[in-house]
C-alpha cells in the first residue's frame, strides 16, 4: 500500500587505507574489518583502498556466509581499491576512470597510479532497483595550495554526470565512498545540486559518533597530525549520499561512525572512521527531496568553472613549458650531431669536447628530451579534459539559465 514502510537497509562504508609494504598494520586491521562486518551483518558494504586483491580475496572468503555477492573494481596501475559486498544479489556491474587524477611524476602521492573511478552496481531489493555507487576522488594534501582541485572538480563533475545518465532506471541511488572533499567545499555542492544527492549526515534523524560526523581526526594513531593541524575536530570526507527516483521515498533513520579503536583491541579499523547509515525506505506517490533552485545551481557551476578556468591556464602553462625544454633538448642533439658529423667528415681538426663529455651531454640532452615530450603529451592531454569540461559546464549554465 502506498506510504506502508518496505524497507530498511543497513549500509557501512570505509576508507580501509589497506597499501601493500606501505599502511601499518594493514593485514591486522583487514581481519579485524572482515571479522566486524560478520559479526554486524550490514546489508551492504562499500570499501576503498583496498589496493591488494588477495586482500580482497581474503575479505571475500571470510564474508561468503553472510555476503555472498561480491565485486572488485579494477583500474589503473595499481587498482582502483574499490570493492562492494552484498547480501543481496549484484545483477550488474560497470566502472567509470576519471579522465583526470593528478601526475604521474608526483610520486609521493601516487594517486595517479591508482586509477581512480566510480563503480557502479545494480541491485534489486523487494523487487526496488538500486544504483549503487562507490567512489574515491583524488586527495587534498595541502589545502591553502591545493595543486589538485582543478582534476578534484572534473572527478566530481565526472562523477554527478555519470551518476545523472546511468541512474535513469533506478529507483533509489545510494553513494558512498572518500570524497576528498570538505561538506561545504564547491565539489560537493555542484556533486549534490547537478544530481539531486541528499547527505545521510545533515538528513539523518539520529546521529552517533564523532563531533560534526568527522571522519579524519587527529588523534586516530594513523592518521598524520600536522595535515589535521588547522582541524582539531577532524574533517568530514567520507560520505552515504542517496535519493529517491521514482515512486519511492527514503529517509536516514541513523547515522553513526567509529569513535577510535575497534572494539577489543587498541588500533581503528583504518586511518579513517567507518560510516554506517540505517535507510527506511518506502513507497510513495512522489519522491522527496529537494535540489538547489536553477539560480543558486547556476553560481555553483559557475563558481566550478571559474576553478577548472584556473586550472586549464596553469596546464597549458605547463605545457609551454615542457614543449620549449623539448624543443631546447633537439637542438642540442642537432648540435652535437652536426659537431660529430663534422669531426667524421674531417672538418674539424680536433673533437670540441673530450669524447666522454661528449658522449655524457648527449646521453642528458636525449633523456631531457624523452622525459620534456612526455610532460609535453600528458600536459596535453590535461589540457583537453580541463578544455572539454568546461565546454561541458558552460553548456549547463546555458540550459540552467534558459530555464522558465
């Protein structure tokens, strides 16, 4: 009957910061995680960083009995380190790697190498089809200089896109996962207004755990202190965001995440807390909600492509300059073999230069050449996703702004 409850869905998400040889205690913690979630027994759980398959595969064996559908997203050098676990049966899969996801010679980082993307699997529960979500967008590091909010905001545009053109079947959309991104920062605003997500935190009706739903605190033993010094409370990055489709309406009963180590022992789960949301889920004539109106939506796309503006001028700057170290490099290839030439030919009566400086100048003059063309291609290569998605806010400001 129309307005009678359906549904209630128990739903844990968790940054797991599982890196092979490089996160402490990352086999431990691993159990511990797979032996909570079978004692808990959510109906579906979305991890990140899990960057080891056999992880994965140690996960999924221990979790068969109580999730016996599973899937792993594989992406990138390295993997996506997304995963899913499910007590109900996934009818579908797809994964989606964002065009942009910082640099390659940024190795301290390494987000690059991890392929970073948004996966997507279909469910259907009590005969209620769910598109379900799971996402982990490039990290912060510094945010007064933060290099990467301009590939940050084409994740997340990326992402409200993807989820608009493959959430039309669906009933109900769930997504979780580490946004990297504070609540009122403009990512999760134009993530939410172009989508119409709703945050479990802000809407639910009972809340347990960390001040202000923090996630990234200071005084997890993992976590690093200096990056959380301007925060002394932690920031919020990990997210549930849902919203009804059709005939059905869904609310956040609860919301609760992990205040410290897991129960029983003396480490947290990860350098992140766990959120765990209760959803109550009914059918109703009209799905509710509400979304940003046309004007406020407008100066959020606006405010996004004035940053993706920002970050298109210092790729192609980037680019200029990686060209003209290229094109520096060849000349002095030519040079040196014009000078080599000659000396062959006879039209020099000695070698300019010993031979083995000779020989060491142009073995750096090739490497700065194969290494500035490379920079040259990448930095392309940004500046035509940068290009290509602000073409693609500006024609959304166009139709917001020629709405009635």
């Amino acid at each position: 009957m129309e307005g009678e409850p359906t549904l209630r869905l128990r739903i844990f998400d968790l940054n797991c910061w599982a890196i092979r040889y490089l996160s402490k205690r990352r086999q431990e913690r691993v159990r511990l995680i797979g032996d909570t979630l079978r004692k808990e027994g959510f109906d579906l759980v979305l991890l990140q960083e899990v960057w080891s398959e056999q992880d994965y595969s140690d996960l999924k064996v221990k979790l068969a009995g109580c999730y016996p559908f599973s899937h792993y997203f594989r992406s990138g050098v390295i993997g996506s380190g997304l995963c899913v676990f499910s007590r109900f049966p996934i009818l579908d899969t797809l994964l989606y790697q964002y065009s942009l996801n910082g640099y390659p010679y940024m190795l301290q980082h390494g987000d690059w190498f991890g392929g970073k993307s948004v996966g997507l699997v279909i469910m259907k529960i009590s005969g209620i089809i769910f598109n379900v979500y799971i996402t982990h967008l490039h990290a912060e590091y510094c945010r007064d200089k933060d290099a990467y909010l301009p590939h940050r905001l084409v994740q997340a545009w990326e992402l409200a896109q993807f989820i608009r053109h493959t959430s039309k079947a669906a009933d109900l959309v769930l997504l979780g996962g580490d946004l990297n991104m504070h609540p009122g920062d403009v990512g999760i605003r134009l993530l939410c207004g172009w989508t119409g997500l709703r945050d479990a935190f802000t809407e639910a009706t009972h809340f347990e755990g960390r001040k202000n739903g923090c996630t990234l605190v200071p005084d997890n033993c993992f976590t690093d202190k200096s990056e959380l010094l301007p925060f002394p409370l932690g920031i919020r990055i990990d997210y549930i965001l849902y919203k009804a489709i059709s005939s059905f309406t869904v609310k956040c009963e609860e919301l609760k995440t992990t205040t410290g180590p897991a129960p029983g022992t003396d480490i947290p789960f990860s350098d992140h807390e766990a959120v765990m949301a209760t959803l109550h889920i009914q059918r109703q004539g009209q799905p509710a909600g509400a979304t940003l109106g046309t004007a406020d939506l407008a100066d959020v796309v606006t405010e996004a492509r004035t940053e993706v503006g920002v970050g298109l001028r210092a790729a192609q700057r980037q680019r200029y300059s990686s060209g003209r170290m290229a094109v520096l490099a060849l000349l002095l290839l030519l040079l040196q073999a014009v000078a080599a030439l000659g000396t062959l030919a006879g039209l020099g009566t000695e070698q300019p230069f010993p031979k083995l400086s000779f020989c060491l100048l142009a073995f750096v003059a090739l490497g700065v050449l194969v290494l500035a063309t490379g920079l040259h291609l990448f930095h392309t290569m940004e500046v035509k996703m940068l290009h290509g998605t602000e073409d693609q806010m500006w024609m959304a400001l166009r139709a917001l702004q020629e709405r009635p």
